[in-house]
C-alpha cells in the first residue's frame, strides 16, 4: 500500500513499531529511522546509489534488522505542489520498494534538504561532513514530520 494520505497510512500499522524515513537523492539515498513509539527520528545512514537492486538490498538488509514497520518517502514536489521529474521517480522508488510488503507513505518533502542543511550549519559541522550526512539529516526530517503528524503533536 503506497499512499499520500496520513491517515490511510495509519490504518496499515500496528500500534508503534519502527518507521524508516528515505530522503531519495540522484546520488545517495538518506536513511532515517524513528523509536518504536514514533517520538524522535534520527538519522542512520546514506547509501550511495548503484543498481537500484543493489540499493534496495542495503534497504532490505536495514528493515529486516530494525524490524521495521512502515516506509516515510520523501516527495520532492515543486513549490506550486505539482510533481517534479524527481517526484515521478521518488513514486518509481515506492513502487519498486512494494514487494517489500511494508504500509508506504509518500510526504512532501520541498524544505527538508534545506532545513536540514541549516541546521548542520547551526551545529557547526564542516562542509565536508554535511555533504557526507546531509540526505540522512533530511530523511531525518521527513520522517519527523510524518510522526508528528501520525501522534498528533503539538508545537
């Protein structure tokens, strides 16, 4: 089940259980992964893309040993909210994940890599160590915006 809608996404977990969150790149894929009762995400690791199936094994391999429940897949629509040419393939992504038989959401994504960036610059990381994090880091943030919006939370 790939879906857009939070609340369909919901009716497909169980209650709690690890959320992964990918921030899908041309270059890399950001990977992030959340606690069990969906409080904080945290960013684990970037695979460098390859073959896409040599990709979805380092994904795979990840699901299976944090036993994770459901997929959060950044969309990087454009800013009038229409699909980009990386949004189609971000669906693509999605589409080739499913046999993974894991509930998938598809969330905007438009600030994420931006926002992720400032706030590696506010922790005064090196440039050479954000461009090493920085899809991780936005992942991370995709799939806190998709907790939060999953508990209900208030800021």
């Amino acid at each position: 089940m790939i879906t857009t809608m939070i609340a369909e996404f919901r009716e497909h977990l169980p209650d709690g259980g690890v959320l992964m969150g990918l921030d899908p790149g041309t270059k890399t894929i950001g990977l992030a992964l959340c606690d069990a009762g969906w409080r904080f995400a945290s960013p684990a690791v970037t695979v460098a893309r390859r073959k896409f199936r040599d990709d979805k094994a380092q994904i795979a391999a990840l699901v299976a040993t944090r036993q994770v429940a459901g997929l959060v897949i950044g969309l990087p629509l454009n800013m009038d909210g229409s699909d980009s040419p990386r949004a189609q393939a971000a669906r693509a992504m999605a589409r080739n994940l499913a046999d993974l038989d894991l509930p998938t959401l598809m969330w905007d994504e438009r600030w994420s890599t931006v926002a992720a960036e400032r706030a590696m610059i506010d922790q005064d990381m090196s440039r050479a160590r954000r461009a090493e994090r920085i899809d991780a880091h936005a992942a991370a943030l995709i799939l806190q915006g998709a907790i939060d919006a999953l508990t209900g939370a208030r800021f």
